[in-house]
C-alpha cells in the first residue's frame, strides 16, 4: 500500500486557529494529557499504545559545541492500530517549537515524560498517520536521569539504553515497536558524522557537511547510534563481503588500529556458532569519554577509548568484551526483547559467546566461570531478582536492571540448559533462536517454546526453576556444586571478574 498521509477535508478558521501561537502548544478543552505506556513491568510509562511505527526520519543540526542544544527535526511516520484522539510520544528533553500531523499543525502538551498530541479529527485504527516534530536535543544530562546524548572530548555519541532515546529525539521508546531509521546529521567544517545503517548521502555546503544514513533493518529506539566528533572511519571488508566501518578519534587511529583489525575475525567467529550476520554493516566505535559501559547500538557498538588503551585491561578480556557486545547484534539487536523482563535474552547470550571466546582464544575455562555463578546465584537471585523476573529498578537508577542476575546469572541458564539438552540440541537451538525471530521481537516464552521443540520434550518444568525461582535449581551433572546464601551485604560483581568498564 503507498505510503501516503491520511486524506483530509480542506480546513477554514479551525485550522488557522489551530496553528496560532496562542493554541498550538494546548491540548483539547477538558482532556488533560495524561502519560501512557505498553505495560512493561519494569517502565509502566515506557512506549505508547495505539500506534506502530513504522520509520522515523531524523535531521540533526550540531554547532560545534557539545555543550549546546542541537536543532532537530524528527519525522514519524506509523500506522494508528487504535481509534486514537490523542497520540502519545515520549520525549523528555528539548524544547518543542512545533507539532505536524499529516501536514498540518496540531496542538501539544506535556505529561510525565510523553508529548501529547491531539488531531483535529480523532484517528480511526488502521489509518497512515506522519507526524512531524520540530524540537531541540539537548545533550547536557539532568541530574538523575542518566542516558540519550554522551559527551565526548570531540562531540557526542548516543547511549540510549534502556529508557533514553526520547531523551534525543521524540518516539515510540520501547523494544517492542521497531521501525526503520534515516538520519540526517548536520555539523560544521572538521567533524564526522556517522550513524547506525550505511551512508545513503553527503551533501557539503560553505562550512558544513549533512550526512544521511539509513538502515536496512528495522531497529529498536534504545540501539539508535550517532557519532559526532573529529573522527577518523575506516573501513575493512569482513565475512561474505560484509562492510565494517569503525569510528575513532583521530588523534588515537594508530594505537587503535591493532584491535580494530580483530573485528572480522570475530564476526567468522561468531558466525560459526550462530549463523549470518544479520545486518548491513558492523563495526566499532570508540569514544574518547568515560561511560563505565560498552553498548550494543546497531550496526556500530559504541566503546570507551581507554578500555582499549589502558594496559591494566588484560589483552583476553577487552576482546572478550568487543565479542560480547558483537553477540548481541544477533541477541538482543535483531531478535530483541519483547518486554524488558526479557532482557535475560539479550545480556545471558552475549555473556554466553562472551565467555566461550575467551576459553577457546584465552584458555579461561568456561565451567570455571559458570561454577562461580552457581556459587554467587543465590545472592544475586535476592539482589536483583530472578532472571526473567528483575526487580523494578530503585528510584534514581534506571540502569539498576542491569545486574548480574541477566549477565552471568543468565548465562548460567544456558549452561544448565546446555547440560540437560546436549551439546548438539542446544546448538541446534542457537541458531533457529536468531533465525526464526531475526529483525523481530521475541521473549521467554517464545525461548522456552522453541527449546522443548528442538529438545523434544517439553521443558517448562525446568525453565521455570532456572527463570523464575527464588534459589538456584541444581545444576545438571554436577550435583556437587553449590550456592553460597545471601548476605545483606548485596550482589557483588560479575562471576566473569569485570575488570573495567561493564558492558550492556
């Protein structure tokens, strides 16, 4: 069906006062906006019902200093799948200067962290719906809200993980409703710019330069990347083909490039055990800023220069780290979790591939590490919950979801799951995992449903133990392992021995 805006009937004085400054930013008389969300246990007001978006079209404009709002443009267009008379967006940082629906102006309010819109006319449920909105993006972070823009010594880079892309720019933010992405990224004279996808264009005019890129897959909000900074892109050919572009601050591109050129060789690695690829393009990007983190952002995981060139970061563990956040272009990128409860899924697997490589690159046992899970299990199951059911995260810590319990806690499922299946079933599965819901989301159940199917037998019984329970089940074929008990003194770090920055 053509991608048109929903027809209208011409309007007179309605429509002019609609678009007057006086009216625009209010919603209809005797609605207030109230925030919405899809029901995620972990963030009730995260996403918006009614709508599924299908691409966001984003125009960012950045002056030069980090420290400044940039101008932007975000273009939504989705199919209403409700009878709407307001639409919801979260957004929660930028000023809006004007909202578009289907061409023409509408008002807009604010409620809790959603834009609320109201159409002239309410929205019949499967009507094409775009929605154009003119906003700032603020990159200075508010206290206590951590997320959306990183600031870096030569521009920003996005960490949108898990609640914080509507920091940047207005949307649908929640994993369940991916869509397409094309970015328009405008900078001055001395920068580049590159994003999540592969350049479509590049349009230099007087001082400054627009870059375009679009993505071939559709894409969850929170794995949104943009780089802007006075960066170096080099480009590799990897498995099959396959494009890798890497962005590192010039100032570094030579003491990088060593670990830079291990990228396709990892991608062989991991294909061997999973299949394909699943995107356009990969490659690493390292920010010259201190984030704590490494993140899986789509097509460009992002890095912190200094895990690379800090030399108290063993050589196994920083390239266990960069194959950990590769794993999860399969796990959590292209099969993405359908509520955050999910999140397991994502954080279980790639610390699974992440631990595998280092036993067969480094010689770091892998049992050796699944048996210091087992041992700390119990403390992290009382810290943070089980692993398919999180605790909420604590006021003031939106990242606290991620937690041990969905690392190594989840990453031992898979061993035990590993040990009661067989080594072949349990490869079996990995790969119809990433192939039957690849540029899709999934969750627990659909795990569980797929590995009874593989296994042939139903494993319900087992899962809910391993998922769910408040104490570590025993671990299949090694009845001597055990676990130590709780303590008020809460969960510790990983069972892997983080050394460094941690990984999303």
């Amino acid at each position: 069906m053509p991608l048109t805006p929903r027809t209208r009937a011409p309007r007179r004085l309605k429509a002019a006062l609609l678009a007057s400054a006086v009216t625009v930013c209010l919603v209809a008389a005797g609605t207030p906006p109230v925030p919405l969300g899809v029901g995620d246990r972990l963030f009730p007001y995260l996403g918006n019902p009614g709508y599924d978006v299908v691409s966001y079209d984003l125009s960012l404009a950045y002056s030069g200093a980090n420290d400044k709002p940039l101008k932007a443009v975000t273009t939504i267009d989705a199919w209403t799948t409700d009878d709407l008379n307001h639409v919801n967006l979260d957004f929660a940082r930028g000023t809006v200067e004007s909202v578009e629906i289907d061409g023409e102006s509408a008002p807009y309010a604010t409620a809790g962290e959603d834009l609320v819109i109201t159409p002239e006319d309410p929205l019949p449920a499967g009507q094409w719906l775009r929605i154009v909105v003119r906003h700032t993006s603020e990159p200075m972070a508010q206290a206590g809200r951590e997320g959306g823009w990183v600031r870096t010594a030569d521009g920003l880079v996005m960490a949108n993980q898990a609640d914080a892309a509507h920091l940047v720019f207005p949307c649908n933010d929640h994993p369940s409703d991916k869509a397409m992405f094309t970015f328009r990224v405008t900078a001055p004279e001395g920068y580049t710019a590159v994003a999540s996808g592969l350049p479509a264009d590049v349009e230099r005019a007087d001082s400054a330069t627009t870059w375009t890129y679009r993505t071939h897959h559709p894409m969850a909000t929170e794995l949104a990347q943009v780089s802007i900074g006075r960066s170096t892109v080099l480009h590799r050919t990897g498995p099959r083909g396959l494009p890798v572009r890497d962005v590192v601050p010039t100032a570094h591109r030579e003491q990088l490039e060593p670990w830079l050129a291990k990228t396709p060789d990892q991608i062989a690695w991991m294909e061997r055990k999973v299949g394909p690829y699943p995107f356009e393009t990969y490659g690493v990007l390292m920010a010259d800023a201190s984030t704590g983190f490494a993140l899986e952002t789509q097509t460009l995981s992002l890095f912190e220069r200094e895990l690379f060139t800090d030399p108290a970061f063993p050589a196994w563990y920083v390239e266990a780290i960069m194959v950990h956040e590769l794993a999860h272009q399969w796990f959590g990128d292209s099969v993405t979790p359908r509520n955050w409860s999910d999140l397991w899924l994502n954080e279980g697997h790639a610390t699974w591939y992440e631990a595998v490589y280092a036993e067969e690159k480094a010689k770091r046992p892998l049992e050796d590490r699944m048996r210091a899970a087992y041992r700390a299990s119990d403390r992290w199951r009382a810290a943070g919950g089980p692993p398919a059911a999180p605790k909420t995260p604590p006021p003031g810590s939106r990242l606290g979801i991620f937690r041990p319990n969905v690392y190594d806690g989840a990453a031992l499922i898979l061993y035990a799951l590993r040990q009661e299946i067989g080594r072949p079933a349990f490869e079996r599965l990995e790969r119809a995992w990433v192939s039957r819901h690849k540029d899709s989301t999934a969750g627990t159940a659909d795990f569980v449903r797929l590995a009874s199917e593989i296994s042939g037998r139903d494993l319900t019984g087992f899962f809910q133990g391993w998922l769910y329970g408040e104490k570590t089940p025993p671990m299949p074929g090694h009845a001597d392992w055990t676990s130590d008990a709780p303590t008020q003194a809460g969960e510790k770090q990983g069972a892997g021995g983080k050394q460094g920055p941690g990984r999303k």
